[in-house]
C-alpha cells in the first residue's frame, strides 16, 4: 500500500503548483515551520520508504522556492 502514499504525495504537488494554500505558505516562512517540515519529510521517509521520503523532500523544496 506504500505506492498509494507516493500517489497522493504527487497529487498534493499538483495542488501546491497550481494553488498554494496560505496556511502552508505561512508554514514555510518561519523557523519552527520548517523543523515542523523537515522532521514531516524524515517520518514519511522512515515509515513509507525512500521514494515517498524523496517526494515529499521535492514537496517541501517546491514550497520553499513557491515563497521566495
């Protein structure tokens, strides 16, 4: 069922592309919101393998550069 989480990680990309919701822009424009993310992306990656902990890395690449 792992390959279910790295397809709902996709379609969660394709969202933030096209419409980036504020309380997640807010999220990574402070300190602790980006702990909060990266400790996110290190949990997805223990629990749901390395393909969905590298997607949720570019997930989380892809807010921070949205921001700048």
């Amino acid at each position: 069922m792992k390959f279910g989480y790295e397809v709902l990680l996709l379609i969660v990309a394709v969202i933030i592309i096209y419409q980036l919701p504020e309380f997640v822009g807010s999220m990574t424009r402070t300190l602790l919101g980006r702990l909060v993310l990266t400790v996110g992306v290190v949990l997805v990656s223990m629990y749901y393998g390395r393909n969905a902990g590298i997607l949720a890395a570019l997930l989380v690449m892809l807010l921070s550069l949205t921001l700048v």
